[in-house]
C-alpha cells in the first residue's frame, strides 16, 4: 500500500482532490456495475449453479481475509464449511418448524465457536506450523462427521427443506432464494470489506508485514490474529450454511481436505490480498468444474484445473484479479 | 376484465393451457430424455460407468431410437461417487434440461440423495447400479424403481449357502456407508436365524486402497468365514490383500457377497474359484442371455456385468411403457411399467412391487476352477435359483411407506 495516508480531502491540493474524486466516482461505478449485474444474472444463468459461486466466493473472501490481509495460511478451513452447513442442515431437517435464516445463524454460529477453538489452539503458531495444526484439528473434525450418527456418514444429510423465510417468503423457488443468496453474500463481503478498511484492517496488515514491530508498537498481535480467525471461520461456516440450505443437503465433500485445498486454489488463482480475487476465482473454478464434469473431458477436471493453477502460479503470481489492478494502475494513474 | 384490451394476458393463458394440455397426455417438449449418472472413473466404473452407458445407447437403438415419433436423446454425467454430485447433477437436470428417466444411478449413498431430489420434483429414475436394500425400504420413493439387486438377495443366497456349508462364525469387513450398513444388517439376520455367529466386524472408509490392518484384524478374529461387505474396486484390494497375508492359507475362507463378473476377471480364477457368489443374472445362463451378451462383446469388448445387462433391459421396459402411454409424464410411465410382468433376456417371473422393488429370479453362482473353464469369460457356474418371490426382503417385514399394511 503505497498510498499516501487519508487525510480529510480539503488539506489537498485541488487537483488531487479532484483525482480522488474521479477515483471514487470510478470506483462507485464499478460496483454498481457489479450489483447490477449480480441482480439480473439468474434471468440468463442457471440460478442454482449462480447460488453454488456465490456459496464458494464467500467462502473463499474469508478465506482470504486470513491469507491475504493476516498472512495466516490454514489448511483447515473445509471444518468451518462442514460445520455451518451440517448443523443447519440437521436443525432444519429435524425441525420443520424453524425457519431458514435462524437455521443459518445457528450453523454460523456454530462454526464461530468451533473457530475460536482451532483459532486459540493454533494461533500461537506460524507459516507451516498453523497449516499443520490447522489440518490436523480439521481432520479430527472430519472422522468426527464421518462418525456421527447426525450427518449420515459417506451418505450425507438429506431432506433439508429450504422452507420460508421469516416464515413468510418461500424460498422453494430458485429465484428468490437466490435473491436471499445474494443478499447473504453481500452481508458477508461487506463485513469483510469494512474490516479491511477499518483501523483493525489496517493493524492486521502491519502484522502481516512485520509482526514483531507491530508487537514492539503495543499491538497484542496474537488478539488481533484471533478476532481474524474467527470472523474468517464465522464466514465460512455462513457460506456452509447458505450452501446447505441451497442444495438441501450436507455432506462428506465439504469436510474433507481436499475442500481446504480447493479454497486455496480459488483464492490464489483469483488474487490473493484482492477484495474481488475470491470472488473470480471461485466463478472460475466452480465453472471450470461444471462445464468439464458433464463434457466428454469429465474425467480430466483436476489435471485441467492443475494445469490452470502450475500456469497462473508460474505466469501471474498475484492472481487473476491482482494482475488487473496492476494493469489498471499502470495504465489509469 | 376487459379482455380486448389485455391481449398480452390472454396470449399467456392460451399458451399456459395448452401447454398444460399437451402435457397430460403426449411427450414433453417433443423428446424423451434419459440422464445416465453414475461412476464413470472410480471404484465402480468397471461394474456400471461406461459399459453401462453403451448398454443404454444399444436399448435406444434397438428400440428405434424414437417413441411414437419422438427422439429419444441421452446424456450422462460423472458422479465420482459423491452425494453432493450426484444429487445437484439430478437437480440440474430436472431445471435445466426437464430429463424424463435418470438411469445408471451405482453408488448407493449417490442414489438415495438423488431420488430425494426426484421424488421433490416429480421426477423418475431407476436404479440399476446400487446395491442396498434400504432403496426400497425406509428410503423408498414413488419416483424410482431399482432393478437389477439388492442386499437381501445378496445375504439370503451367499450368506445362507455358505453357513449351510459349515461356516457358522463370521468376521464382517464393511464399506462404511449407505451399501455397507444395509449389506451388513441383511448378512448378520441370515447368519443369525440360520444357526451362525458374528464375531466381529470392521468398517473401512470408501474407497479405501490399503486393506491390511483390516485384513489383520480380520485374522486375529480367530472367525472361519471373513465376509467382505463392500464391492467393486474395494473387494478386489481386499481380497488381494488377504492373498498377500495368507488369509486362506492359515484356515480362513474368504466371502465375497457382492462379487460382479469384472472382479473375477479382473482377479483371475486361480485367486477366485471357488468363490460363492449371488447374482442377478450371468451371460452363460441360457439361449437368450447368450445371445445379447455376445452382441454386447461385440460392441464394447467385454462380457456385460449383471448391472450393464439390467440397464439394457430396464431401458426397454422404460421405453415400452411410454410407447404404451403415450406420455413421458413420471407418474403415468411409472404405473405402466409396473402393470406390464417383466420377461426378457435378463429377468424371470419379474415384476414391480409397490415399494419400487423389481422382483425376478436370483441366481447362486460358484467361480469355476481354471481346470473347468473353456474361455476368458467361462467364470461362473449357476448352482442354483432363488425365486423371485423368495429372494427379496418381503413386503410384510417391509419400512417402506408406499407399503400398505
């Protein structure tokens, strides 16, 4: 971040002040543009397979608020997923009186507890170590639902009814849960946006650089790390949620590993440190999935997606979407 | 309502009536169209997954490819035996493409999340590839029929034979989901009421690659009969590992209760014979089965498994039963189907239970020795047939909600 430090825009001279605003109006537009778009997507594109990037892409933007803004790699985070969605699931298929969003809140909810239980274990640990513990607490998670008589083992939790919301809209149909869908991802992302953006974003970055000036400056750097953890496996454990209740069922799938790996892959191919790199990366990789599984290549999706991922590593280290802000700096500054 | 002035209204109406019309009595949108899903680069690829496929595409073609003038067109999918897959796969089809038959369907955690979804969405499919019995007991759906087998048979045959043969104490190696646990209830309640005994058991995850400390403990069990309660590629890991530690040597026998024709192939008869085994239906069995196993041989290149040759066969009563309704529409097709008795190449004295369970004639096999077989595909003899009222779970002792007691 080599920008100058905010300060109140009249101290300015005008014609930075005039950029800034040029900058702002810009920037305004953009994400209009993308709201937008995100509203009238399900009129063209399959609203369900839109729900699954939206589950993914909010998943991975917590995911990337540990990565990206604390530098903190966990291998982990598939526990949060699992977590959110199965204690939804089972709430909701095993009282059809609840309605969806406290089913979702209490799956988050969840997952928040869980996460300050791996963040306290683990936290004091860092690079390779925190990936370790962080994976071994996971997997215990996983032999936990594999077990479980709840979550039905390898055969998964069905019969989640997607039910009314508030007790009053139904969300049966593809569209409005979509909208909800949407509604819940923007929560989330804006959350994320305004902890990137707040003082605390900005101690979290300076430990992220150099931790043990942000210690010298009186910063309880372990604290710090601790609240990111848990907002990010809080967020997860919502996109869980929110994915259970789209495809009314939990299984196996987001508790394994291999979940963990995939949402490492779609942060750095995205961009990771970008607020909108998870977000295209999990677009690009639930895509990927989609259009390969059901073309004669069916068989092939994890050498391609491994080929995309050695090219992008190799080619364009910052991601998808930190290669465009780079290209847009040069050429609009 | 001044109708002249609301054309556009009018215009819907029209439309929305006639197409409601249309769909009560002819084929939608002008196609009939079958989803296969199943494992088509896993564990139980080989048994089902591409073979399978082109078991289907010969009953299209052999039928004509069109039903009363409307084509008949097939897609599949890949489920890498997952639920999740499996289920959102279903579920893309119904909203995306309006499928009107999901066939294949092999892993049995993938289908019971998947005729959830067809039975949410009024959908049909029938399960030819799955093994448990629960399909069509506590997991049974008015949207699905299963064809080819089920645990029941698979206890009641094998299991049965082999504690009437002496093996009276058993060691039970279990996949640990959906198949398994059905497997292993429907062998424990054979071997109990027929004077046997379990001594213990241990579920392995699915698929699992490395059987030895399974196999170990298998040993220490001190049982005479290691019943492996998984298939596929788990029961060839598994019976290869006992080979390797000597399982058989040191007195125990191995029983395979879900053993399918490209597993003994696979094995080989040196490994296999002897081996008893229950089966829905084998290619050496009569006139009739001969005959399209070997059209089959030519086409693919291997001898179909009972699943691939009950995917032809399911297809055609499918098809038969939409030419006779006329309709593709779920519920019409799927009363059709069960009012017709089921007699082709793969099944006797068939028919379609209210609980969606297709009865027909079982068959207990034994693995030749090499001295006995004559070609690379002479593998099983028949020993005997469980009727078909006999072999499977009765309705009486039957869960199944569509069961009237």
């Amino acid at each position: 971040m080599s920008q100058p430090i905010d300060t109140a825009a009249g101290a300015l001279p005008s014609a930075v002040a005039a950029r800034r605003r040029r900058e702002r109006l810009r920037h305004g537009a953009f994400y209009l543009a993308l709201l937008a778009l995100g509203l009238v997507a399900p009129l063209f594109v399959y609203p369900v397979f839109l729900m699954k990037i939206l589950c993914f892409a909010l998943f991975a933007c917590a995911f990337n608020l540990l990565l990206g803004y604390v530098g903190l790699l966990s291998f982990g985070h598939a526990a949060f997923l699992a977590t959110g969605g199965y204690v939804t699931g089972y709430l909701l298929a095993s009282h059809p009186g609840l309605t969806p969003e406290l089913g979702i809140l209490a799956g988050t909810l969840a997952a928040t507890v869980l996460g300050a239980l791996f963040g306290v274990l683990s936290i004091r640990r860092q690079g390779i170590y925190f990936a370790m513990v962080t994976l071994a607490l996971a997997q215990l998670v996983f032999f936990g639902y594999l077990q479980a008589p709840f979550t039905g083992g390898e055969d998964g939790l069905h019969g989640v009814a997607r039910g009314e919301l508030f007790g009053v809209i139904s969300l049966r149909g593809n569209l409005s849960m979509y909208y909800f869908v949407f509604g819940v991802f923007l929560l989330g992302f804006l959350l994320i946006w305004r902890t990137v953006h707040s003082p605390f974003g900005q101690v979290l970055k300076a430990i992220r650089e150099n931790e043990p000036r942000a210690v010298s400056l009186g910063y309880n750097a372990d604290a710090y790390k601790l609240v990111a953890f848990v907002i990010s496996a809080a967020l997860a454990g919502l996109a869980g949620a929110t994915k259970t209740l789209v495809f009314q069922l939990a299984s196996l799938t987001d508790a394994h590993w291999h979940m963990s790996g995939e949402v490492i892959l779609m942060t750095l191919l995205g961009g990771v440190g970008t607020l909108f790199g998870p977000l295209v990366g999990a677009s690009l990789v639930v895509s990927l999935q989609h259009m390969l599984a059901q073309s004669p290549l069916g068989n092939w999706v994890d050498v391609v997606l491994g080929a995309i991922f050695v090219l992008c590593v190799l080619s364009f280290r910052s991601g998808i979407v930190g290669e465009a802000v780079k290209l847009y700096r040069k050429n609009f500054k | 309502m001044n109708l002249h002035k609301k054309p556009l209204t009018v215009a819907v109406a029209l439309v929305s009536l006639a197409v409601m019309a249309s769909a009560q009595a002819e084929i939608s949108d002008g196609e009939v169209r079958i989803g296969y899903l199943a494992d088509m680069s896993g564990t139980y690829r080989d048994l089902g997954g591409p073979g399978g496929l082109a078991a289907l595409e010969m009953a299209v073609a052999d039928f004509g490819g069109s039903v009363n003038g409307a084509p008949i067109v097939v897609f599949s999918a890949d489920d890498r035996n997952s639920a999740d897959v499996g289920a959102n796969t279903v579920r893309e089809w119904i909203d995306q493409r309006n499928v009107d038959l999901v066939a294949g369907l092999v892993a049995s955690s993938v289908v019971i999340a998947a005729t959830r979804v067809l039975e949410e969405n009024g959908g049909l499919g029938i399960v030819s590839g799955a093994a448990a019995s629960s399909i069509t007991n506590e997991h049974c759906t008015p949207n699905h029929i299963h064809w080819v087998y089920d645990t029941y048979p698979l206890a009641n045959g094998t299991a049965k034979a082999i504690v009437e043969q002496g093996g009276d104490s058993w060691f039970l190696l279990t996949a640990d989901y959906a198949f398994g646990h059905a497997l292993e209830a429907d062998v424990t309640k054979v071997v109990e009421e027929n004077g046997g005994e379990i001594v213990g058991s241990v579920r392995h995850p699915f698929p699992t690659s490395d059987f030895s400390s399974y196999i170990l403990q298998a040993q220490g069990s001190g049982a005479s009969i290691v019943g492996l309660a998984n298939a596929g590629a788990d029961t060839v890991n598994a019976i290869t590992a006992a080979s390797q530690f000597g399982l058989t040597q040191s007195g125990q026998q191995l029983a395979g209760l879900l053993v399918f024709l490209n597993d003994v192939h696979a094995m080989g008869l040196d490994d296999t014979q002897g081996l008893l085994l229950t089966t829905g239906w084998y290619w050496d069995m009569d006139e009739a089965s001969r005959e399209w196993a070997q059209r089959y041989f030519d086409e693919v290149g291997r001898m179909p498994t009972m699943v691939q040759a009950g995917i032809y066969s399911s297809t055609m009563h499918y098809l038969q039963a939409v030419e006779a309704a006329d309709t593709d529409d779920p519920a019409t097709v799927r009363a059709t189907m069960a009012e017709a008795p089921i007699e082709d190449f793969f099944a006797r004295n068939g028919r379609i239970r209210e609980d969606g369970r297709m009865v027909h004639d079982m068959y207990l096999a034994q693995v030749k020795t090499p001295e006995a077989s004559t070609g690379e595909w002479d593998l099983y003899e028949i020993l005997s047939t469980i009727p078909a009222e006999e072999a499977y779970r009765p309705l009486t002792e039957s869960q199944c909600k569509l069961v009237n007691r």
